[in-house]
C-alpha cells in the first residue's frame, strides 16, 4: 500500500539510502532537506526546502501522512573545557529542536494516518560515555527522552521510535572514516570489527515504518556493532 512519508534529510547518507527504499516501494515522499535540488527527479519525490538550524520557513504539507523520519544530525567532538555555548546551541538546534518543530508541524497529518510512525536518531554515544562527545549525547540524550515520552502520548496512534548508531560510514562522519587506517582502527572498537553502513541502517527505517513493526514503539533501538552492550576480552 502506498504511504505518505515526510523524512527530514535524504540527499546523503542513511537519509539519501533511505529514500531510495521507501521510492523501491512506490511510496509518496516529502523530502524536507537545505538542497532540495540534490533529490532524485521522480514524480513520487517532492522537495521541500528546510533546514533544521532555521526552521522558519513554513512546509506544505499532505493533508495525511503515514510516516515521518528526522535524519539531521550533527558530530561536534571537542574536550569539555572547549566547548562553547554556541557549540551546545547548535547541537541542541540540529538534533533536538528542529525535530520537534518538524514534528509540531507534520503531527496532524500523522494523527490523520493508518499505522502512522514516527522514527528519530540518536547515537551510542547516550548509552556508552565516549570522551568529547558531551555535547552531542546531551543533544542526542534529549531525543532519547523525546521518543519515550512521544510513544506514551501519541499512542495508539502513532509509533515512536529511534535509532542509535555507531559510526557509520556517512559524509557526516567524512573527518572519521577519510583513510583506510581511520576506518580500521574504529572497527576494532566494535565487537563486530566493522563499522556501520548506510544502507543497513536504512534498512532499519524501513522496518519501522513498515507492517512488521506495528507492535513496537518507545524503543531506542541500538545498532552499534556491539559496542555499547559488550566487552571482548
């Protein structure tokens, strides 16, 4: 059956794997991103201009919607010592607050959806304490909270859920995986000797959107190779 998905993000990474699933299935995608320009030129792909550190332009949107995906995020890795109020300010605007303006806005078409749900990011970060990643896991942390809160209101309505990765191979993460030695010495972190691919973690949205997840919401779903549940000796 052909859905109405609004997915923030979408023209790079597990945002752009994404929307190439969900347009594999025939769905009817509003994609809200900075490039609207950058999407594929399909009929079933409609770009709106959005960015999550301004989310002051109004979107238009279909009067139902049966899924919404926020992919925005941000890596801000630095000592606490150097991290600046504008640093914390940005990281909690990216990854927090655009989702929630984004999903204020789209939340009565949700509610006017079948089986409608509801999927944000998170990060293993929250889970497991990593060194220079306090202002993202206080950002990320937040969306934790979100998505359980969100599952107990919005019910039986709406599904929330969200993902926490690991590193993942993405342009977001570019300063992380540029070499071969920085892609290695990061999978030895994980248990599972690997870091994340997109297209997997994609994957992964889709099952939460889809038919096989209708009994699962206020999940904070860990797909991190490992990392934050187990330590190899």
């Amino acid at each position: 059956m052909t859905k109405h998905i609004l997915i923030a993000g979408g023209t790079s990474g597990i945002g752009a794997e994404t929307l190439t699933l969900l347009m594999e299935e025939g769905h009817e995608i509003y994609c809200a991103c900075r490039s609207p320009e950058k999407l594929p030129q399909d009929p079933h792909v409609h770009g709106l201009a959005f960015d999550a550190a301004d989310p002051s332009k109004t979107l238009a949107l279909p009067e139902t919607l049966d899924g919404f995906v926020y992919f925005p995020g941000t890596i801000t890795l630095k000592p606490f010592g150097r991290l600046t109020a504008e640093d914390l300010l940005h990281d909690l605007q990216v990854n927090f607050l655009g989702a929630v303006g984004l999903l204020q806005t789209a939340l009565p078409s949700l509610m006017k959806g079948k089986n409608s749900a509801a999927v944000f990011f998170s990060t293993v970060a929250v889970q497991t304490g990593l060194p220079f990643h306090a202002s993202i896991s206080a950002a990320k942390g937040a969306v934790e909270g979100l998505t359980r809160s969100l599952a107990a209101e919005l019910a039986p309505r709406v599904r929330v859920n969200c993902i926490a990765p690991s590193l993942t191979d993405t342009t977001l993460a570019g300063s992380l995986v540029s070499s071969d030695e920085k892609k290695a010495s990061s999978a030895k972190r994980h248990p599972l000797n690997r870091i994340g691919d997109p297209k997997e973690i994609a994957g992964l949205v889709q099952f939460l959107l889809g038919a096989q997840s209708l009994f699962m919401t206020g999940n904070v779903i860990k797909a991190d190779g490992g990392l934050s549940s187990l330590k190899l000796f």
